[in-house]
C-alpha cells in the first residue's frame, strides 16, 4: 500500500491520535494539524494537536488553535501519532518523546532531505504545503470539509508558498486555494491576519533597518544590523525580526541579503538569497544552516568579526572577482 | 449579440486595431493590451499597443513592452479601438483623440463606476482584472496563447489582485493564474520582476517611513510625513513613494493610513483604509478622489495644516469618540 493510504487506514482504525507540528511551527505544520485533527474528530476520534513551541500570536486566528497542546503527559497513550513537515524526529522538540511512545508513527513531510524516522513515511517534496498533501488525507478519509479545515489548509498553503510568491507556488497549489475557497474561507482573509496585523514596534524596526541597509560586493549582497540600541529605540523585540532578511532581498541586483542581530550573548545572523547564490551554503560556513534561499547560523565572535568573516564567504558565493569596482553606495 | 461577442467579432473583422491602456498604467491594462495586440497579429492584423505615459520600469519585462506607443499621427487611421480599463474616456489621456477618430471604439473595464463613452461597452466589475476579460476575447478570437501571451496575462492577474492579496483575488483569479502558468509563465516570476526589483533609495525611503510612523486615534490612524531631507538623505525621488501607505495600513489595529508628501509647491497625501474606514471619503473632503480603500489628494496649505485637517477628518472616519483616551504610542 502508498504510505498516504497505508496512514489513511492507521487513522481510521484508530481511536487516538496525537498529531505533532514542528518546533518554531509555521502556518503549514499548524495550519494542516488542525485540519487533521478536526477531519479525525468528525470520525469520532480523539485527536490531540500538539506543538512544542505553542502558537505564535499570528497564527492564533486559525480555528481551533487555542486547544494546541505543547506538552502530552507522560502517561497518555495514542494509537498513531502524526508528524506534520518534521525533517527529523527531534523537529518535533519536547514532543518527541511523545510522538516515540505511540503505537505507530506517522510522517507527512515535504522537506527533499527528510530523515525516515517513521513507521509510515509519506514524503513529497513537490507538494508545495504539508497542508496540500493533508487536504487528499482528509479526502481519502472520507471527510467532506467545512470552512474552518478549509481556513486551517489555505493558511498552510498560502504561508508555505510566501502568499504565492515563491518558486513552489505551483498551478497545483492555486488551485488547491480556489478548492479551499469554495468553503468560506479567502487568500485576502488569511493575508490579512497573518501579515497585515504587524506589531507597530516590528514596523519601526523593519523601517530602522530599511533605513540603514548597506550594499556591497558590486550590489549584490545587502546587510543590515540590528543593534539593542535598535530594539530600544523602537520598543522592538527579537521576537520582531522575521521578515527583515527577506524585505533586503528584494533590492534590485541583491542576491544575498543578511541581518546580524547583536543579541546578548552572541550574533544571530539570518540569511536570503536568490538567482542561484546559496544563504545555505554561506550559514554552514558560519556554523549554521537551512534552506538554499533561507537559512541562519549563530557564529561564535563579536559584531565586526562576525559581519567581515560573513561578508568574505558572500563575496564566494555571488561570485564578485577581485577586479570588479565596488558598487557606489 | 453580447458586447464580448461582438468586440471579438469586429476585431476579427478588422484590419488596424488600436489598443489603449489608461494613464499612470498598471500590470492589467499593459499586460492585457500587450497579450490582445500579439493575439491580433497572429490573426494578421496589424496592432498598435500604447499608453499615454508609456511603460514604467517595473513593467519593462513585458513581452512586446518595448513597442508600447505614446502617441499616434493624427493621420493613422484604424478600424477599431480598444480602450482596457479606462472608465472615462479622459483616462486614455493624450490617446482619447486617436480612440475617437477610430471607426469603432471597443471599452473593456472592470471598474463598477464606469461611464459609457464606446460603441461598444464590455464591463464586468467582478473581474478581479481586465486581464481575465481580455484572456477570455482572446479564447474567443480562436488564438491559443504562447508564453509571452500567457506571461502578459498572468502579470494583469497578479497585479491587480496585489500577488493575490486583495479581496478581488477570486477562485476564478486563482485558476486563470494556474492554467496561465501552463505555458510557461510563472506568478513567482512576475512577483519578482515586479515587487521584488526595489531601488535601494526606495527601500531606504520606506525605511525613514516605517522608522517615523505615528499612530493616532486610539491606533486607529497611521501617518507618515516625508520630507525633502528625507528624500536628500535616501537619495529617492517623488517616484519612490508608492506602497509606503499600504506598508502602514499592514500595521495592527490601523484603519486608515495617511502619507504626507511635502513636495516643492504642495501637499501630497496618499491615503489607504480597510475596515470599511474609505480612504475616498477623507481625500474627496480633502479636495482629491479614489477608491474606498485607496485614494489622494492635493490639498491646498502648509504641512501643518493639512495633517492636522486630515487627522480631523480621519478621526471621524475610523469612528473615534471623544471619550475614547488615545493609545500609548
């Protein structure tokens, strides 16, 4: 049997499952385990959502997600578990454990370098959302949707796709999010509450960096700095810098966009690139990793050491030569 | 016979078309007027594509972008005009002589507002784009798109739904972008050529914006003042300011936001709302128009005067009372 079907059956002769998001959890791995939960509740069973992390504030308008559990007690028994876009088993955290101790485990993942882990594996990486491959679950599952699954599975696509933005927003994935809308749910709904409700104080920090955004190495690799002067200055927190990586990227002629957060005890450096230059392969250089275009690392040094050293291995990556002119600036 | 019918037949009964987009173009009337002008000359027609204004930057990427006219002779003489998206005929601009002198002038629009000026009328406001309309003529004229074709009309979609993000992003906008995509053309593709090619000076622009944002009438209010030495420290020009007003309506809890351009001889006050706060309704009491969520004016005064006047008039919009205490800022 196709391991989606193989889960499929596992699901409807079970009478507990526990499904499990990744920990940072994004609007895929929420967005899909709620909708799962509430296909299999409809069946009559117990479902139990479950993140390590909790839910971030901008996903707290998906239905259902104030039952989200970050823990499960130890003495709770499942008969599946279900981890949703979880590379590797420790992506599910504290969860882990949990996840371990059922039955039978399942993975739903997307990820190309997934890590078999499970008794059931159904990996894609063609899918464009964990949610997409969720929504033909809960279709073999035989459950007809409502509009609160629908809203949970277009909030998995389209914040897995950047609101269709990105290279994996695929015809599929369009016409996934024209299905969904047949039940209520919008893309405009799903916009709004997820990016349209920024905390003023991430705003002026988007702005401080904006502002003070540097170019070097021909054009081609934007910096910004975010110092606690930064934050101070604008009542941000680190909590508030998602998103800034991505807003330098989109600088004409930029490839590689990075932010060197100086927090307390170390720097955070976050990375985006694009046109073939890899913020993977630039992080792992610095002790980190990630995503070809998106990725992070947290090197060991002070602020100038880290931004020369992180600058050096961009210069590789864009493929400026020795004897190119830097960009006026 | 219907309008769309009846456009198609006397297009296919023509020899010299002209087809006219508005002033300030968009993606939707350049994008569909590029990809009717190609279909036509695959008929063998000869097609003239032009735009008061000509092509923005933004815009350059269009297939056939670089035969967009600004102007034709007094003595070119064609069988039909095509004005896309011109709810009066004064939005053809400088053209409107050239579209009157046609023997047959044909408008397609989508705005709910539009005033007949044409022989004949085909307007559907719930088109999420003029593009969708002209996609369908052309199924109509019996031509099968290619990739140039295909890319033109996705770029109308994508544009004019704001990359899918406003309530005008249909199941059907949603569709036509995938099997657009069928022929090679991809969203992510026109996102970044679009949104994603930012002129550094903009991008630091809309830094100094965020940076400086002010939030009023318990945080319903955002605005923003920018100054001639914001524009000398960015290195930005009066071009540069678009999407800065959307920016600060994306902030929680606003309903309306106000940039304030202090320009050499006036005010320029770009003004966006959601909420049902109308943006028209403070910018027609300011002097300009709009649409109910975005919309400008000039009014006459100094900067002083006119952000308070306009803070006056916004109060009374998002419906703040007089015992409501102000947000901390």
């Amino acid at each position: 049997m196709e391991p989606r079907a193989a889960i499929a059956q596992a699901l409807a002769d079970s009478v507990r499952a526990l499904i499990v998001g990744h920990v940072a959890p994004d609007g895929d791995c929420l967005g899909a385990g709620l909708a799962l939960g509430a296909a299999l509740r409809r069946l009559g069973k117990t479902a139990v959502v479950a993140c390590a992390d909790g839910v971030p504030a901008s996903l707290r308008f998906l239905p259902g997600a104030g039952a989200v559990a970050t823990a499960v007690a130890d003495d709770e028994a499942f008969d599946v578990a279900v981890t949703l876009e979880c590379a590797t088993l420790p992506r599910a955290g504290a969860l882990a454990g949990a996840v371990r101790r059922a039955r039978l485990v399942a993975a739903i993942d997307h990820h190309p370098d997934h890590v078999p882990y499970a008794d059931l594996t159904d990996v894609d990486p063609r899918a464009p959302a964990v949610g997409a491959m969720v929504a033909d679950l809960i279709r073999r599952l035989g459950v007809s949707l409502d509009r609160a699954m629908a809203l949970n599975l277009l909030t998995a696509v389209v914040t897995d796709t950047g609101a269709f933005r990105y290279a994996n927003a695929t015809p599929g994935a369009l016409r996934l999010a024209a299905d969904l809308m047949a039940y209520g749910a919008s893309v405009h709904e799903v916009v709004r509450a997820v990016y349209e409700e920024q905390p003023v104080q991430a705003v002026r920090l988007l702005g401080t960096a904006l502002t003070g955004v540097a170019l070097h190495h021909n054009g081609r690799v934007a910096t910004a700095v975010l110092t606690p002067a930064a934050l101070a200055a604008t009542g941000a927190s680190w909590e508030d810098t998602s998103g800034i990586a991505a807003a330098l990227r989109g600088i004409a002629g930029v490839r590689l966009a990075m932010v060197f957060e100086e927090r307390e005890d170390r720097i955070r450096v976050s990375l985006r690139s694009r046109d073939g230059a890899r913020a993977d392969r630039v992080a792992r250089a610095l002790g980190g990793g990630g995503h070809p275009e998106a990725a992070g690392a947290e090197p060991a040094g002070g602020l100038e050491e880290v931004v020369a050293l992180a600058l050096d291995l961009a210069a590789a990556e864009v493929g400026v030569v020795d004897d190119e002119q830097p960009a006026p600036v």
